[in-house]
C-alpha cells in the first residue's frame, strides 16, 4: 500500500464516516417527532393512555441519547484539562466564601460524581483544602454538571437550565460556607486524617495532544453512557407511564404549587432513589407536563442526585455521623428552600 493509500486509509476514512454519521444523526434528530408517530402507527398501538406512553418513549429515547452522547464526547475532550491533581492544587489553601464559590464552579465542570465521593474527600481534606470547601465541591460536582446543563436547555429551554444552574450553585456554595463556618473537622473520621497523598503540582501534569483528547472523549463514551443508557432508558419508561397513565389532576394535588408540602414531599421521595441527571430528566420533562411545579419538580431532582441515600452510606466512610447529619441538613434546607423559593416566583 502506497503512501497516499495509507493516508486515505487513516486520515480520511474516520474523517469522512464521523462526518457521515453525525450527518445522519442530526437528520434523525430533526425528524425524531415524525419517526415516533409512524412507529405507533405502525405497532398499532390503540389510541389513548399506552399510545401516548409510547409516542413520549419513542421520541424521548433517542432524543435524550443522541444529546447524551453528543454532550458527553465533548465534555470527555473538555475535562482533560481538569485532574484531581489539578483541581486540587486550585482550592488547597482558599478560604471562606471565595474558595467556596471557586469550588461549587469547578464542580460543574470536573468528571466527579457521588460514587467519587470518598476518595476525592480524602485527596481535598489530606491537601489543605478546607472542609467546607471541599464540601462545596462534593456537592456541585454531581448536583450541577454540564452534561445535565445541557440536556435541560434542549429539554426546556436556557430559562430553565441557567434557573437550575443558578439554585444548584448557591445550595453548594451556600451549605459549603455553612458547614465551614461550625468547624466540625472534629468530626472527619480519624483514619482520614492520616492519609498523605503524593500529588503532583499542575504545572508538571503532561501536555496531550489532541488526539489523545480525541481519545479521552470517546473513552468518556465508553465510560459514562456505556453505563448510564440503562437508566436513562428506565427513567424516559417511568416517564412515559406518568405522562401516558397517570391523571394531571392527581399529580397536581401533590406536586402542585399551592401544596407548601409538596417540595418536602418530593426531597422525601428523591431521597432513597438513585440516579444521575441524564436518567431523572425524562421523569422531571413528564412531571412538568403533568402540570408539577417547578420548584418543586426541581427539589425532586437535587434530592436524587446531590442528596441521595447511596451518596450517604458512601460518606459514612469518612464522615462521622453528626457530621453527616448537619451535612445532610443543610444540604436539604437549602434545596427545600430552592423548591419554595422557585414555586413562589416562577
């Protein structure tokens, strides 16, 4: 095989088939409402509950996949220039609101989630980042990503997404700062304490190249929707059977906004449930077609991925109870109070 051959071969090959197929990804993307209706159509699904069931699980199912894999590819390629060492040597030594509200920002942009949480709670605390620092990053990392931010603009509209990017943000910064400020790291369990960790300063981090960017965007792939597309499709299912079965009257009495219970009620519910952002969507889009309030249908969904029950049997590890606790506490304080606050102005 020539040189120009091989060229072809390696170079122009991916190029053209990547182009191809986003091409036809985005012409499925444009036509998915059209493709729904000729598949129920075409199952002759009867009219009425099931085949609006089916109509939102066959146009929901690949809309939220293919701007999952979208979203997660180019954010695979962004956070390689975000590492634990990195991140890391940015907040050891902040102090007070600034370090707080400089952690909450990383947050969302860093590759964490709450299955991360006790090793980056070790590497943060045995660095010299502050506990309350450290916990602002605990508690945006998985509470307010980009990948969530992004879904909800396409879902409903930058109003809602920069609305939940806002609320997430001030609970992280907010709790944070609170917990900082009680001085608690009595209460950190004493094991943690003795760890040292042998980080590297961010200045001698290798360079990449970019296509080993290229690389870390589509190990992303691999990695994230290769393990959440299960979840995702379970949670656009129960959405599906909410916006096909379940009456608006119903949901209205109970996630309604004139129910002051209704937010409490949802954090209550979110609480044991496990799920990231991607899998909750599809539940949140059918709940506020149902005619749930905002602010409550946002509560719904911080409680399950920035206050859930598996986030707290991890923090258990390194936490001892009171400390849990008063996390805990303020964590849901502030997000009841994003839920009252929303359903009173929006």
């Amino acid at each position: 095989m020539n040189r120009a051959a091989r060229l072809v071969r390696k170079v122009w090959v991916p190029r053209v088939s990547l182009f191809l197929l986003l091409a036809a990804a985005l012409g499925l993307f444009l036509r998915l409402k059209e493709v729904a209706d000729w598949l129920v159509g075409a199952l002759n699904v009867p009219p009425g509950p099931w085949a609006e069931a089916s109509r939102f699980f066959l146009y929901e199912a690949p809309k939220v996949l293919l701007l999952l894999v979208g979203v997660v590819f180019v954010v695979g390629i962004l956070r390689s220039w975000f590492t634990p060492e990195s991140t890391r040597a940015l907040l050891a030594g902040r102090r007070e609101f600034a370090g707080n509200v400089l952690a909450a920002l990383l947050g969302v942009v860093t590759p964490f989630c709450s299955c991360s949480a006790v090793p980056l709670f070790i590497g943060f605390v045995t660095s010299g980042v502050p506990l309350g620092v450290t916990f602002s990053f605990l508690i945006s990392a998985p509470m307010v990503n980009e990948v969530a931010l992004v879904l909800l603009w396409g879902l409903f509209g930058w109003r809602v997404a920069l609305l939940y990017m806002a609320t997430g943000l001030a609970v992280a910064v907010l709790a944070g700062w609170v917990i900082g400020r009680l001085g608690l790291e009595r209460w950190v369990e004493a094991w943690v304490l003795q760890v040292r960790t042998g980080e590297r300063e961010a200045d001698q981090l290798p360079r990449l190249t970019w296509p080993e960017r290229l690389a870390l965007g589509r190990a992303a792939l691999r990695e994230i929707v290769g393990k959440v597309w299960p979840w995702v499709l379970a949670g656009i299912a129960v959405g599906a059977g909410i916006h096909g079965h379940v009456p608006a009257d119903l949901l209205a009495t109970f996630m309604g906004r004139e129910a002051w219970w209704s937010v409490p009620l949802a954090v209550l519910v979110g609480i044991p449930m496990y799920s990231n952002a991607a899998g909750i969507l599809p539940v949140v889009q059918a709940l506020l077609e149902k005619g749930a309030a905002l602010g409550t249908v946002l509560a719904f969904m911080m409680a399950v991925i920035g206050l859930s029950l598996p986030e707290m049997i991890i923090l258990r590890k390194v936490l001892r109870l009171p400390l849990l606790f008063t996390f805990a506490g303020v964590v849901g304080t502030g997000i009841l109070l994003v839920g009252w606050l929303t359903n009173a102005l929006w």
